[in-house]
C-alpha cells in the first residue's frame, strides 16, 4: 500500500483531486440543504437563533429524517423570590427532565421571559442521566450545545432562543440533564415551582461535569429550560396538556412521574407500536399550579398568566402541536366570590377552543373534579361545578370530553374525591387518581381535526 505526503493510504493523484473536492463540496451542500429544511418544521417560527446561514459547530449537527416534536416541555410560570439582583450567576443550574417520546436529535429552548435584564449563558450541555435520582450522565452521552454556532447566548429580557440540533439518541422515557452557566447577574430566574422532579445546581461553570460530584444542591425548580424537542420517528405530533396543578401533578410523588400526563404518553407510547389507528403523539405538559381560565397574577409580565393570555405561548406555539386537552376551571370557582360568574368562564373556555381551530387543533376537554371538604368548597361553588360540568358533557363545549370528575367521585359523595383517590387536601388526586385520570382517557378522542367552521 503507497502513501501519500500527508501520510494518508491511498492518495490519489492530482486529476482525482478535483473530483474528489466537487465530490465533497456536493455532499457539504446536501447536508446544509437537509439543516435549513429540518430546522422550519411547524412550531418554531421566530425561536431560533438564527447564524446566517452557517452550520452549527461544536457537538450540533445536521437533523436526519424524522418528525420534530416536543418530548418535554414545561410553563415559564413566574419570576423566582430572591433572584432579582444575580440570578443564578457563577452556578450551573441542571434540569433533569422525563421525555415521553425517543428521538435522534434535539433542542431545547431556554426563556428569560421573567428577567428585566439580557441572561447571558456562557456554556450550555445536554446528556442522559446515569440514572433515576442522579446528576450524574453517562459520558458518551455529553454533548455542548451551541446556539447560531456559539457556545455563548445573549437573550434579552422578556425573549427566549432555540438551541442548534444537537445529534444524541434519546429514548423514551428518559431522565435528560440539560445544564446552563451564566457567569453574569441576571434576574430574577424564569422558573417552573412545581416540577415534582429533583434538579440540581452546583457552584462554577460545570457545564461539562459528567459525575455529579459538584452538584451538592438539589432543587425542586425547572429554571430557565422551557422545552425539549426531538427528532423522532416514535411521534407524528405533539399532544399539549394545558391545564392547573392538577395537570402539573401536584400530590403525585416526587422523581416517579406519576403525573396524569406520564401515565398517558406512556399509553400512548404503547399504542404506537401495537395500533396502526391510534394517533401517534407525544404528550407535554403546560400545566401551571394555581392557574386560571381568566385571571393573571400581578406582575408585568404577569406571574402565573391566565389560560386566556398564555394559551399562544403554551400551546399554539408548541413544537408540531396536533391536540390538546384541556383541565381548566377549578380555581376560577376556588377563588371567585360565591356566585361567581360561571357563563364568563364557560365563555373563556369556548374561547381556548376557537382559538385551537383556527390552528386546526382538536380539543378535548375535562369535567371539573369535585372539591368537597377542601376548605374552599361551598354550596354556591359545588352548585356553579356542577353547572358547568352539565354545559361540558352537553357537547357544546369542547369537540370530545374526559369525564374526570365521574371517574374520580366517590360514588356515595359525589361533592368529594374517593378517598384513595385524594391526595389528602380533598382537592388534588393521589398517585392512584392520577394514574386513573391517564388511564381513562380514551384515545380514539385525540383522533381528527378541528371541525370546520360554518
């Protein structure tokens, strides 16, 4: 075998060389071809960042077939207590997320919707998790992610940005360490409060750190990490469930993804394999503890928006959304005087719903579950429930309905939750009730599109 002057086996000569370099040019060609076309799937118009025209470097690559869809996703909610000044300057903050579909490549998206000043991240990584429980990755999983080719990201306040796709396989149901630094203050944190998952922060840029070691402080937030899409060939579309702590899983048990969600992306999950006529979607959750059909917190923005005013944010611009199921209601009876208004919120509600068919959606709603012996409950509100859950099932509503509140009532008190059903506070359900909730659910609902307006 002949060798060549920089030492390769084979080189070619010199009137190969020419066609070898247009060979390559070609191929480099195809491929920044395949990125541009892989990167305006639905869903991410005026999200990424955007590099003219260049490839990604560092661990970032071109996508290959496969459909994007969101295999995780979570609500900004508010502006984190005690963040104002530095934010979470000179600590690297890592979010373990649950995916609930697999997929050959990915992103995320980062928000500093809450932040009155630019968040700069120096260094950003995503890896699978070496385990349930763990900061800790599995090394060859590591990989830098990188925003228009840079490692470095300045997003302003109130703006969010989309990472380049980064090539790594990730399976359903996998823990996911996605891990930023910034060494600058910034604040206050755009955070999620109620995560029912372990995260961790650790002091220094430990972007990189594939042990867990640095990372001696566990969190029960999700900070600034909004979404997780991948590249999938599980998934056709993305299902958003878009709701109030009762979606956000609120009572289920912590890092065991019990949330009425988890239990329905892993029905579906299942189905895809097994049934051709089953909708093939991931499921994320958008579900936001306290929140309500028509009224926002103060704060500008808003802390814990209305379902009115986040619906485009949370749903409409979700990653290849095909459906959504909506679980909204129990807190604008839970903090409304006692005749509350109940047409305004069965108005809101048709409005959500409009507003989904503009964008070809399909809507399924849910019954509000009952409240009884929760300190909030009344007469007046049990009446205005049971009002609105007359209106739901009628059909005038939403275009299919998930009857939760039959399915978690006890039977000889319909006002309350059956009692292994309830968490103990006589308005979230137990592990057991979120797992029934997933379970019934029938998913020839999510079938179909919006029906087409008269």
């Amino acid at each position: 075998m002949t060798r060549g002057r920089d030492g390769g086996a084979g080189a070619p000569p010199s009137k190969h060389r020419a066609l070898l370099a247009a060979i390559v040019t070609l191929i480099v060609a195809i491929s920044a071809a395949i990125y541009a076309g892989a990167s305006a799937d639905d869903g991410t118009s005026g999200h990424t960042l955007q590099a003219g025209g260049r490839l990604p470097r560092g661990d970032a690559a071109p996508a290959s077939t496969g459909a994007w869809v969101g295999a995780w996703a979570t609500a900004p909610a508010a502006a984190e207590p005690g963040t104002e000044t530095t934010g979470m300057a000179g600590r690297s903050v890592r979010n373990v997320v649950h995916t609930s579909v697999g997929g050959t490549s990915a992103r995320i998206t980062l928000s500093n919707l809450y932040g009155q000043s630019p968040l700069t991240v120096t260094h950003a990584s995503i890896a699978l998790a070496a385990g349930p429980d763990t900061a800790a990755a599995i090394a060859d999983t590591m990989r830098r992610l990188t925003f228009g080719g840079s490692a470095r990201v300045i997003i302003p306040a109130g703006g969010q940005v989309m990472s380049d796709i980064a090539r790594i396989a990730i399976p359903y149901g996998a823990n996911v360490l996605v891990t930023t630094y910034s060494p600058i203050p910034s604040g206050p944190v755009t955070y999620h409060p109620q995560a029912r998952q372990t995260s961790y922060l650790a002091d220094g840029d430990r972007t990189a750190d594939v042990t867990a070691v640095a990372y001696t402080t566990p969190t029960p937030y999700w900070r600034y990490l909004t979404a997780l899409d991948v590249l999938s060939h599980e998934a056709d579309g993305t299902l958003v469930a878009f709701g109030d702590s009762i979606t956000d899983g609120l009572g289920a048990e912590t890092d065991a993804n019990h949330r009425w969600t988890d239990i329905l992306a892993a029905r579906l999950h299942g189905a895809a394999g097994t049934d051709r006529n089953t909708p093939r979607y991931s499921v994320v959750n958008e579900g936001i503890s306290g929140n309500r059909i028509l009224t926002s917190r103060s704060g500008r923005p808003a802390d814990n928006p209305s379902g009115l005013s986040r619906f485009e944010r949370d749903v409409l611009e979700r990653t290849n959304v095909k459906a959504v199921v909506i679980v909204l209601g129990v807190n604008d009876i839970l903090n409304s005087p006692e005749l509350a208004d109940r047409d305004g919120i069965l108005t809101g509600l048709r409005t959500l719903v409009d507003r989904a068919h503009d964008r070809g959606l399909r809507v399924v709603g849910a019954t509000i579950m009952p409240f009884g012996g929760h300190r909030g409950h009344t007469k007046a509100r049990e009446t205005m429930r049971q009002e609105i859950n007359e209106e739901i099932r009628s059909g005038r509503v939403f275009d299919a309905v998930v009857d939760f509140d039959k399915a978690l009532r006890d039977p000889y008190d319909p006002r309350s939750l059956r009692s292994d059903y309830d968490s103990g506070d006589h308005l979230h359900p137990s592990d057991k009730g979120y797992a029934r909730m997933g379970q019934i659910l029938d998913l020839d609902m999510l079938k179909g599109a919006a029906p087409v307006a008269a």
